[in-house]
C-alpha cells in the first residue's frame, strides 16, 4: 500500500510540474557564464584551480605544501577570439591568489571554451608564480602572460 502512495504522490507531482507555468528561456544563451558575469573570476573557474594546485603541490617534489584559500583582483589580460585559423576562443587572465602561508601569488591562466574532456565544456590551464618548478608554462609563466 505504502508503495501506491508513494507512486500516485509521484504521478501528482510530476503532472503538477508539467503543467506549471513556465519562465520564458533565451533562444540565443549568451554562454556558460552568463552576461553579467566575468569569466575570470568565475567561482567554478577558480575552484577548478584550487583543486589542480592541490594535486600538483602534493604530486610534484620540492614544492612547499601549500593550498590557495582566495582569490582576488581577477582580471582578464588577452582574449582571442575563434577564427578561421585559430577555432578555439581563449580568455587569459590574471589573479592574484592568497596562499595558506599568509603569501600572495601571482596566477596566470588560461579559459579554453569548448576544450573539456570529448569537447564537451570548458578548459582551464593554470600556473602560479613560482611553483612551476619542471618549467611547462616556461620562465615566470610566460606562455599563460
């Protein structure tokens, strides 16, 4: 008996929501970030940092066991946009980074739409100054600048 209630509450719920008025949605979405919203200083973009430079401070030798508590004065340096011979958009920014030491950190990165795991979201590389100790992003995080 229990099981009939809890399936007829389920088919009034469902049925109630379907017939719900509805909010008007854009035709057009202006992206996954929105209009007003500044791609750089996105929480899921930063949180996406904060989560990459824990595994690499405990993965990488010599580096001093740090986490990155805030961010802030996020700002965007470059944007290219898609063309003909370059299809993916790319965002550089700047943020400064407050570590667990009680230091703040320069971080360049780097927003690739359209660059997630398959192409399906977005991509974010990242170098914090001074903790690119096996140079990927070159001296000073040149290549993210």
């Amino acid at each position: 008996m229990a099981r009939l209630q809890a399936l007829v509450a389920g088919l009034a719920v469902s049925l109630a929501s379907t017939f719900a008025p509805m909010t008007a949605q854009a035709a057009d979405p202006v992206g996954f970030y929105g209009a007003s919203d500044d791609p750089c200083a996105n929480s899921a973009v930063q949180t996406t940092i904060q989560k990459r430079f824990r595994h690499q401070v405990t993965h990488v030798p010599n580096l001093p066991d740090v986490d990155i508590v805030d961010f802030y004065g996020a700002s965007q340096t470059r944007y290219r946009a898609a063309s003909s011979n370059s299809p993916i958009e790319r965002r550089y920014c700047r943020a400064t980074a407050r570590l667990s030491d009680g230091r703040d950190r320069t971080v360049w990165y780097l927003i690739e739409y359209g660059q997630g795991f398959a192409s399906i979201g977005d991509n974010v590389e990242f170098c914090v100054s001074g903790f690119d100790r096996w140079n990927v992003y070159n001296a000073h995080c040149r290549v993210l600048r």
